[in-house]
C-alpha cells in the first residue's frame, strides 16, 4: 500500500524569511516531517503548489481535482491551508467517491516551535490508512467528513455544521 | 464519545535531570502536547504509573488489563515504552475482545527537540477512533495487531513478524 | 552590579498569531529566556515599547534616551529591531558617555525555532559587564562602536563602516 | 582577530541515542550553534576529546594546557563539564598568564529543546573578547575568576568562592 502526499502551501509550510520579515514558501517540510516521525509506511510526495489557501481558485482547485483522479493511489493526503480547506474537501467530496482522501494543515507554521503540524501529519496518516472511502478533513485530533465541516474563525477550530430541519 | 488515555511512562514522558545528568520521569507530558496539538476530542487522561517498559512486571501489565477492563470508555491509548510494548499489546490482546486499544510511545523524549512523540499520539488517536475493536501499537506512522509485531532492536522500528509453515 | 534591560520590540520578540496569520508583539519573552540561560546576574526589565523598529520616530529615540540618562544603573542592554538599531545606537552614543549601553536584537523571533535570539542576550549580557563605557552593538557574535556600525541588508548582518580620506 | 574554541565534550555536546536511551557523544555541536547565532567573529574549531568532566584526567587537563599554550591565537574558549569546570579552570589559569581564556559548558544538552547552551556560548565568546588576559568561566550570564570559582552542587549554579581570614 503506497500513500499518495499533495502539497499545496498554506500556514503548514510557511516559513520566516530573516531578510524582510515576511512569511514565505520555499520547499514543503513534509521529508523532514516524516524523517523526524520514524515513519515507514511507503509515501510518494508531489507539490502541486505552494500558496495561501486564501488565493486558491477554481482553477487550483480542479488542478487538485484531476491530480486526485489520475493518482494511482487510493489513499490520498493533501496538506492545505485552514481558511479554505473546507471548501476544498467540499469540491473534491463532491466528485470522488471511489478513493479515502484526508486533508490537513496547521495552525501555526511547523517551522515554529509550537506547531500543531507533526501531530495533524500523523493524525491524517492514520485516518488515510482507516478510514472508508471518502472526502475528509483531519484537524484537532478528529475528523470530518466533506459534506458538514466549517473552520471556526473566531476560535480556529473545526466544527461539525449541523443542519436543521427548519432551517 | 471520549478517549482514555493511560499513561504508564516510557521514553515518551522520560525529562533531562540538569542536576544528575539523569534521565527522570516527572509527570506526563500527554496533556501539554494535547494543547499544543489544538485537540479537541473529548479525552480522559489517567497515569497508572511511570515507569521504563524494561522494568515492567506481569504485575504491571495486569493492572493494565484491569484498567482497560473497567474503562467506561471502548476507545483508550496505552503511552508505554517501546521496549517490551510487543509484550503488553500481546497480554492485553488475547484477553480484550470488545474494546479498541492503541499502544503507542516514542523512540525520542517528547520534552528533547527531536522526538517523534507528537507525531505518534496523533496517530494513535486518530486510529483509535477509526479501527475496529482489537488491540494495536500504532508507531512508524502504521498499525500493527497485536498478534503479529515486534520491535527491530537493530533499527529500533516495529515490524510485522511473519509467521512461516516450515518455521 | 545591576543591569537594565529596556524591551522596544523588534523582530526579537515578535510572535505568530494564528487567528489571523500575522506577526505580532505580545509580552517580551526577555525574562523566559533569562530563565532558560539559567542567568543569575541582577537584571531588572523596563518595556518602554513594542513596536517595529522601522516604526521608530525621533520622539521613541528620544524617549530611551531619556530613560537611558536617568536609569539609576549605568549599564543598559536595549532590545531593538535591527532595521534601525545602528541609528538608534548613534542616537544614543553621541549624547551619553557615562554609561556602558549595548544594543541587540534578533534575526528570527525568539518564539521560532532557529532564533539568534538566545545567542545574542548572552552576548549582550556578557559585553555589558565588560566593555568600557560607550554605547555599542551586540550582534553577529561581535561588537560594534555605535560610530561606525550598519546593518547589511543585503546579508542582514552588522558590519563596520570603514570611511576613507577621500570619501 | 580569530578565536580558537576547542571542544572537550561535556553535557553541552550530549546527544540521546534512541536505540540504547543513553545519553552519547557524536560530533560537537558548536559549528551549527555559531551557524544559528549568524556568527561573523573568525573562529577556528578543534576538538580535543569528547568525554565527560568527570572522566577528566590530568593526562587530559595537561593535554589541554598545552593546546593553550601552543595555540597561536590569544583568545581561546573552551566547552567543558560543569562538574569540574572550575578545576580545569584553576589548572589552566595558574599557569597561564598571557591570554584570554574562557570556559563554558551547559546544563542542559543543546541537542534538547530547553538548554542554555547557546545562551552561554553567546557570553563566553563576548568575554573571550572583551576581557583581559586570565581565565575565566563564563556560567549564569557572569564570568568568574579561576581563582575562586565553584559549581554550587545543590543548585547546578556557578558561584563565587569567599575566603575568610579566620578559615
């Protein structure tokens, strides 16, 4: 069984440029990350982009889309930015349903010292490797299926939408 | 639905003694790496005790087969050292059918800079809540039933055994 | 023997805020470093401001100058941006002579994991106690008179201004 | 202006070895802690032995004598174990007049997430330079004198010694 890894950006992966102070993407940490974790499970990484997933667009995310189709793979993990990781899971939840694709990010970059990065990475290799097919997000120690997820931007969490009837 | 997680010491929990140059158990490091990790599953925490799993007695290992027995809770991790982690998955194995159980620990201290700790409890919780009943070790980024693991003490990794006709 | 440390901010202290994905000043990290470092001189820590040394007017420079005069300790170490640190020193330097004053900052932010941060306090600290009066720099490992000192920003490392005759 | 930092081991260059949970020597640790602190001074490296301060011998301390006395360079630091830091120091120090020597070390291994080791490096190569001939340790964020210094081993601190009339 070989894992498939997307990268695309987000906080997960941004880094401290000493120069000019701002926050950057140079290469994804994810080696790193696994190298640190000991992990031997059989993973192919590929970057697919490095950005914010504030300016992720359509065309980003049909990009992932076809990547995900085409994969060879069945279990899928896509690092990705909090603020839209949501409606991305909902896009590709939406047209995949023949393979488990879990996607992650952090809240603080891992190149900091208190990221949440090593311990979502790990979190979402398990879910991908136990989960049933499907479209999930893996954050703060749980998962959600694609069809009711939604970051919380007062509290930066990721909560369960429950949907009402009267509503 | 809440996780119990039992904490018996291990490397995981071990602490550099500054004085002695020692390496100590204090208390469990689960809850701050919890928070770092932005968890937010519902979690009990309980320390049975904190030990090196080398100095681990049948005594030991049977309170916790008790403890996993009278758990409320079907779903618990196991921080343990990985020395003889093979050998508790085993005893609580043949004796625990109804409840998923998930032993995990660190070749690294979580309190030293380099440690795979944070990485491995994200795994374990999340395989707790997607295996179905059983007991498991989850490190290396897999899971492995308790039947059929050890640790390579060449390459300090878990590793399925592979049990043979001829043999 | 009592040193002043007097906090302004710069990159030193900056942390990530991970609502918004920006760089922020919270409190100085100044006394849990003093406290990691195991330091046993006696320090007392005066925040005059945290801001950006690129935001820095002449009426801060004038404020730390006057803290400076009227500090009853006449050795003063001063966290600072390094953008403008070397005019601040200048500031400084031209109008106090009574005083041993040393400036420093950091690359990185403290709370980041590869910070010069830790490295340029016991830096700061050690030069203070022995240097002559003057008003000096401490970056990069090494001092600098605050007459001919700038930052690099092509490298971001201090360096002496040689000035020529002809010139 | 160069300086010579040669390297003797100690608690400062500790490594944990995963396989065995033993606390190691491997290769120092300075260059990548002058690489972190963006050092400028020129500085030479030379490791003398990689042992802990309590397997130091006079076979090792004359070694380290005589590496003093025929360095070219007058300004040497020297990491140490602090657990007869001070005895190296008094060895050294009656027999050499000519140069500025300074000892440090650590509490904490640098390889570890909460050492004070880059603090004290960051201190001992300011005093190496700005004191005057002697030798010095360079602990706690002061220096001390080779004539009467002691690690106080209750608290791990460094301490000066105070000689009485009547003692």
């Amino acid at each position: 069984m070989t894992i498939k890894i997307l990268v695309t950006g987000g906080t997960f992966d941004k880094e401290y440029m000493e120069l000019t102070g701002e926050l950057i993407f140079k290469n994804t940490h994810v080696p790193e990350m696994l190298k640190l974790a000991r992990c031997r499970t059989d993973i192919k990484i590929r970057t697919l982009m490095m950005i914010d997933s504030l300016e992720m667009t359509e065309y980003h995310r049909n990009s992932i889309l076809e990547k995900c189709k085409n994969s060879k793979e069945d279990k899928i993990i896509i690092t990705h930015g909090t603020d839209t990781m949501a409606k991305t899971a909902q896009y590709l939840g939406s047209q995949i349903k023949d393979k488990t694709i879990v996607l992650t990010g952090a809240l603080v970059p891992y190149a900091f010292g208190s990221s949440d990065g090593l311990f979502n990475l790990g979190s979402a290799l398990a879910f991908v490797q136990s989960l049933p097919n499907g479209v999930y997000i893996a954050m703060n120690g749980r998962y959600f299926s694609y069809e009711n997820v939604r970051k919380n931007k007062a509290t930066g969490e990721f909560e369960e939408i429950h949907y009402n009837d009267t509503e």
